[in-house]
C-alpha cells in the first residue's frame, strides 16, 4: 500500500469497466441495475481526476468474465515491495485476481493466501504507520491473520476492526484523507474501537457513501459528486475538493478506493 503513507500517489493500477458490468454484485448501495456505459464514464473521469492530481495511472483491459472487475483494490494488499494478492470474500469474483498477480509479479514479491484464507483489499485501510483490518462478510479470521503475519514483518502495526452487516467493507465508510484524521460515516463503526485515531471527522449517516474518498498530499480530496453535505463538512476542515459522479460505480457497491491499487 505505499502511496498510500505519504499521500503522493504516485502510480496506480486500474481496469476498465467490463462488458459484463451489469450482473456486477450489487446489495448495499446500488439503486438501478449496474449500467457499462455510464461505468464507463465515471471510470473515466476518475481516472482524469488521479492523473490531474499527478498520479501515473496503469489501465489494465478488462475481463469479460468478471463482472467486478474494474474493483482492484479487493484483489491485492501492497506492503511495500510485497504483493497480497487475495482470495475474494465473494465466490463470483473469484478469478479476478491472477492477471493482478500476472502483472505484479515483473516488480513485487508475490504472497498467495491459502485456500482458507478469505479477504477483500476494501477490508484494509492504512492509517500513519497502522493496517486497520476489517472482518466482514467477505475478510474471515483466517486472512486477516494471514496479512498480519505478512504486515508484521515488514515493521507495521495491526488492528482489527469488526464490520457490521450494515456495510460491505471497512473502505466503503471510513477513509484517511491526512496524517492523523480519519472520515467516518455514521451509524456503523464503533467508534470506541478508534480511540487512536488523533482526529475523527463524521459523516452523517445519509451520506455513508460520500465518506470514502482519496486523499492526496496538502490537503487534496477527491470525492463522490452530490452529497452537499459531506463537501461542505470537507470545506469546513480546509480539504479541497475535486469531484467525480461515482454514481454509476454506486449501483455496483463500488467506491472511489475500490477502483484502484497504489503501488507507490
């Protein structure tokens, strides 16, 4: 997950939309049937919005068979010069990994989980020098412990935080947009369970989407289009703020975070 320390993103991978995108998975936050060419768009625009703030984007083509495969956070955790790759919470995206692992492989070392081993990359956030691992319905016991053993040899610390049934991974309502501040939705998390975090900025709970978003150095955000409320919070704590219309990325229960692996 490096980048992700310093805020600089400076490279990432991401995948176009596949043409199969509306039988994407879709239970929490979608309203309409998951539509490939406003995906499409979106995807677009998101990629714009990295590259203007100076990310060097890889897109990887998509995969017909995998509805979700535009998701790639969930495919692999970066630590370092290390490589996760996952095996996904949910049997349908099984698969969406190896072209991951194919094309990590030329410069990181590759961990492959045991079969056993259940976990999603939206299930992990790092906060300053912590990886905050979520148990879900789609990250079992098993892979966390199996990341952490990874995370803990390289010098990080670990948390364990546990997701509520209300909300598909730790990623889709919490994001840390700066050194020691986390965006929290409300009505999910326990926030007793982050008594370490220096600086909590809520979400009302109509708004649980918008509190994912990608934080860049200087205080730079990139968040989800129309949820008023949620920039002017942001405005309110001196972020500032690019937008993109994620809504068609929504429908599939996907979010800003879950369309891209950092490398550096």
């Amino acid at each position: 997950m490096p980048g992700v320390y310093d805020r600089k993103k400076e490279s990432a991978i991401t995948r176009s939309i596949s043409s199969s995108y509306s039988k994407a998975v879709s239970a929490y936050f979608g309203k309409n049937t998951p539509n490939t060419d406003l995906a499409e768009g979106s995807h677009n625009a998101y990629v714009a919005a990295l590259e203007a703030h100076g990310t060097n984007v890889v897109v990887l083509p998509p995969l017909s068979d995998h509805p979700d495969c535009c998701f790639v956070e969930d495919t692999a955790v970066m630590i370092d010069e290390k490589a996760v790759i996952s095996n996904m919470g949910h049997p349908s995206r099984v698969g969406e990994e190896i072209a991951i692992k194919e094309y990590l492989s030329n410069d990181y070392e590759i961990i492959k989980m045991p079969e056993k081993c259940k976990l999603d990359g939206g299930d992990v956030v790092f906060y300053d020098d912590c990886f905050l691992i979520g148990l879900s319905t789609r990250t079992n016991r098993e892979g966390a412990e199996f990341l952490k053993k990874e995370i803990k040899e390289c010098g990080y610390d670990v948390k364990y935080i546990n997701i509520p049934k209300s909300t598909l991974h730790l990623t889709t309502v919490c994001s840390t947009p700066r050194p020691g501040t986390m965006i929290m939705a409300e009505g999910h998390l326990n926030f007793q369970e982050f008594d370490f975090v220096e600086e909590i900025i809520k979400i009302p709970n109509a708004e649980s989407y918008a509190s994912n978003v990608l934080g860049y150095s200087n205080d730079r955000v990139i968040i989800a289009g129309d949820f008023p409320m949620t920039r002017r919070i942001l405005l309110d704590h001196n972020f500032s703020i690019t937008s993109v219309d994620m809504s068609p990325i929504m429908d599939a229960d996907g979010s800003l975070t879950c369309l891209s692996v950092y490398l550096k």
